[in-house]
C-alpha cells in the first residue's frame, strides 16, 4: 500500500535531513519531487496541485529556512498536509434510534461490494451485533448465491426473494423481516453499476428512499486510480453518499484514490480492505495511514490486529511454559497459527517503526509466507509424541515427516535447527534477570 509513493518521499526526506539549513532552491526542488511523487501514484491532478501549494506556502517561509532543522520541519509540514488530505478519521457508523440500522452497499461492478457486505457482516458480528445481508442483485447471474456463499462464511443469514422481484420491493420485505426477527443491522447488497448508466442509477436511488438508509457505503477498488474521482463524484451527486470503504490496498496498488476522494468529495473513507479474508477489514485511520506513508510505522495499528487474534489465556500459558522451557513444537505451530491469522507478513513488518529506514540501509526485508506454510505443514506430519519431545527425532523420523508433509528433509532439517536455535534464544530471556545480560540474536524463521 503506498509503497512506491512512501519510498520516494522518504528517499526526499533523507537527502534533505543531509542538507542542514535549507535553500528556497533547496525547497523548490523539493516540492517538484514531491509533485511528481504524487502523480506517479495517481492522485488526481487537482488535488496535487492544491496540496503542493499548500506545501509550498508554508515551506518557504523564513523561519523555516533560517532554523538549522529545516528539513524536519517540510516533513512535518508534509505529514501534516497529508493527514488533512485524507480527512477526519472513519469513526464508528451510525445507527437507527430504533433497528433495524440499515448499511447500503454501493458501487461499480467488479470493485469488491459482495465480499465487502461480508466484512461488515463479520465486523458487526464482532459487537456483539445480529446482522443480516439482503441481496438485490437480480441482474447478474448467481450473484444471489455468491452472497450466499458469503453469508455462510461469515455465519450471518441472507434475505432474497429471488430474481424475479424488484430490489424495492425485495428491501422492503427484508425491513418488515428483520424487525419480526430481532435483527439488529441490514447491509443491502447493490447491484454494480456505472455512474454514467442513468437507468441503473435510478434504481438505486428508488432502493435508497424505500430503505431510508443510515449509511450509504460507496465500495471504492483503490486499483481504479484518477477515475475514482470521477465515480466518487457522481454517486455522490445522485446518493450523497456517507463514507467509502476502499478495497485491495494490499494489492500492487498506487494509492491515489484514498489521497483524491476525500478533498474532493468531503466524504470520509470509513473502511480499508487490506485483504481478501473476511476479517481483514480495517477502520480507516487518517494520522496511522499518514505515519505508515512517510515512514513511521503504525504501531497502534499492529497492537490491535495482535489483540484481536492472540488469545490471552494461551499466552499467558504460553509465557508460563517460556519462563519454565518448556517450549516444545505444539506451542511453535499455536504462534504459527496466530502469526498466520493476523494477515499477511509483509503488512505487520510494514507497521514496524524504522522497517523503511531498514529497507533503505539493508535491503528488502523479504518474508516467505510459503515458508511459514511449509513449517505448519511439517508440524502437523509429527506424532504427539515428537512435538512434545522434538529431541527424538533423527534420520528415520525425519524421512518420515518429510514425506507427509510433502517437504523434503532438507526442510525438516532446518525447521529442527531453527527450532533449538528458539529453544536457546528463550533460555537466555529466561536468564537474563539472573545474569544481568543481554539476549542473543535471532532471525524469525519465516524472513530471508
């Protein structure tokens, strides 16, 4: 997400940081790297514009110019500009004095709605809410079943009345429905359109005004680059949408849409899609997203994805056994399990503070997902005896493991290494208050 926008500006900020005082030609340079930066990851033009006179103005004044931290001073005023661009955070959705709260769902076809229903569904589940998807999607053929397929995953039902019933008609049941039932939210699956397709705009516009909806979502594929403007802009016309939720931002992705629709709409990003599980649905935050682009990592971020998936009585099991080493390979495939749960790799390194810097000095830090599956995979092929006693296995076990995990012993081989290499690294936490030392050094067993 960002990367090419991020690498860049952080490139800016340290040959600034070199540079000591500040020229206004210093500056001007600058500014015209920081504009390129932009247009290269497809920020509408007119916000670029803006946004670099805004920059401009503030950089070049003298009291920047003459204090000898000049060059933290354009990146704060960079980090600041930013997280105005990207507006107010997206803050809790709103709900009806009385349920059903009712969620419509909009946007073009083939940017994510069906599956995005699904993550609001799971993040309302999660508090403590009882959801139900409605699907009016009569056009396109087995979209009803997709959403069923949805609904399933997410354990949450779906109302449909088939394809032969006009989406008014289908949310008016699915409201008098959900009251008789105790259902707490509506989420109203749309049917994908064009802004320019009148016919279909009308149609939703009817299924607005018969829902009365608290929220009007606009699904937003943050792939679509400069032309999300220009979506942005009519469905807000026709709808005046409430917020976007931006999806596949952990794709090969520029980011322009998230830095264009929010000046030029005024509406707030509410959601970031940041992968395909369901559950990988994050609440847009303006200042994490801010820190994440210039380089600063996002901690908060991290900190909650961890809380949400680790489960606090395993760890406190966990840190019990570490304490006491008895650390064995049923404990290393539960932290498999959890690190695997909390989304791709790459992403939690990314919100690590200074992983930029390290990146600039060292390289790409890269991350073998295949590798963290090929561990789990060995582990599984383990009798319970050789997880609880790894120290047993030698050549004939380790052939055997190797041909039922579908690895090869070469494998087997270094998971085992990697794992007494773990065993020593918690024996000398374990001793460290003891000895008044400092810990060894260890590579993660999924990093390159």
């Amino acid at each position: 997400m960002f990367e090419s926008l991020s690498e860049k500006l952080q490139n800016l900020f340290q040959q600034l940081g070199r540079k000591g005082r500040l020229t206004e030609a210093d500056v001007t340079e600058a500014v015209r790297q920081i504009r390129l930066a932009l247009l290269e990851a497809d920020v509408n033009y007119r916000v670029v514009k803006e946004f670099i006179a805004r920059i401009k103005e503030q950089a070049v004044g003298e009291e920047v110019l003459s204090g000898l931290n000049a060059a933290q001073h354009v990146v704060k005023i960079v980090r600041d500009e930013l997280q105005a661009l990207l507006g107010d955070n997206g803050g809790p959705l709103a709900n009806a004095p009385k349920p059903p709260t009712a969620y419509l769902v909009v946007g073009l076809q083939g940017g994510g709605k069906t599956t995005t229903c699904g993550k609001l569904a799971a993040h309302l589940r999660k508090g403590g809410h009882r959801p139900l998807l409605v699907a009016t999607d009569v056009a396109r053929p087995a979209a009803i079943q997709q959403l069923q397929v949805v609904g399933e995953a997410v354990k949450t039902p779906v109302f449909q009345l088939g394809t032969r019933v006009s989406p008014v008609d289908i949310v008016r049941a699915a409201l008098a429905h959900a009251r008789e039932q105790g259902f707490t939210h509506l989420i109203v699956d749309t049917a994908g359109r064009l802004h320019v397709d009148d016919v279909l705009m009308d149609e939703v516009v009817a299924v607005r005004d018969a829902v009365a909806p608290q929220e009007i979502l606009l699904v937003l594929d943050a792939m679509t680059g400069q032309d999300a403007v220009n979506v942005a802009e009519q469905f807000n016309a026709r709808l005046e949408i409430s917020g976007f939720i931006l999806t596949k931002l952990d794709g090969d992705t520029r980011g322009g849409a998230a830095l264009s629709i929010r000046s030029v709409t005024g509406k707030p990003i509410r959601f970031l899609g940041v992968g395909e599980k369901y559950d990988a649905l994050e609440t847009f935050h303006a200042d994490r997203l801010t820190s994440r682009i210039i380089g600063m990592g996002d901690v908060l971020s991290l900190i909650e994805r961890v809380e949400s998936t680790v489960d606090a009585d395993q760890a406190a099991a966990l840190e019990k056994k570490l304490r006491a080493r008895q650390f064995d390979m049923n404990d290393l495939a539960q932290q498999l399990e959890q690190v695997t749960r909390m989304g791709p790799l790459d992403q939690l390194m990314d919100m690590l503070p200074g992983m930029a810097q390290m990146k600039r000095d060292m390289g790409p830090v890269q991350v073998d997902a295949k590798r963290l599956a090929r561990m789990r995979a060995i582990i599984s092929s383990m009798t319970a005896e050789e997880r609880r006693h790894p120290e047993i296995i030698r050549g004939s076990r380790r052939r055997r493991i190797a041909a039922g995990s579908g690895t090869n012993v070469q494998d087997v081989n270094m998971l085992m290494k990697q794992f007494e290499q773990m065993q020593e690294l918690i024996g000398q936490f374990a001793g460290m208050e003891k000895r008044g030392g400092k810990p060894g050094t260890f590579k993660l067993p999924f990093m390159r």
